[in-house]
C-alpha cells in the first residue's frame, strides 16, 4: 500500500471510530498482527519438523538398503 492509501485509510478510521476508541482498536490490531505472525511462526517451525522428519526416514531407508547391499557383495 502506498502512504496516500494509509493515509485516506486512517483519516476513514478517525471518521468512522473517533478519536476516543482509535488507539484502542490500533492496540487490539496490534495484538491481533502479533498472534497471526506467532501462529504463522509456528506453522512454518511444525512443517519445518515435519520435513526433517520425514528426509531422516528417507536417510534411514537409504542406509539400511546400502547396508543390506554391503552385506551381500563378496568381500574380495
């Protein structure tokens, strides 16, 4: 957004909820913009985990298949 369109937004604001209830509603967005940004943290740290989870099964699967590989070549 560009600062004329914060600016015409603000001025609505100041309009629609004057100016008694506006610092209560930016400190209520505020904490609102803080939740979300926490919630979206922790959703991208859980996927995170989950893809690590997921490429050690695969590492796991590998090894045991090149160990099983191992185990069967003749030793020279």
């Amino acid at each position: 957004m560009s600062s004329g369109e914060l600016l015409v937004i603000f001025i609505v604001a100041f309009i629609v909820f004057g100016p008694k209830k506006l610092p209560m509603l930016a400190t209520h967005l505020g904490l609102l913009v803080k939740t979300f940004n926490q919630l979206k943290m922790q959703a991208a740290m859980l996927w995170q985990q989950q893809l690590n989870a997921l490429q050690l099964q695969e590492n796991q699967r590998k090894a045991k298949e090149a160990d099983e590989q191992y185990k069967k070549e003749p030793l020279p």
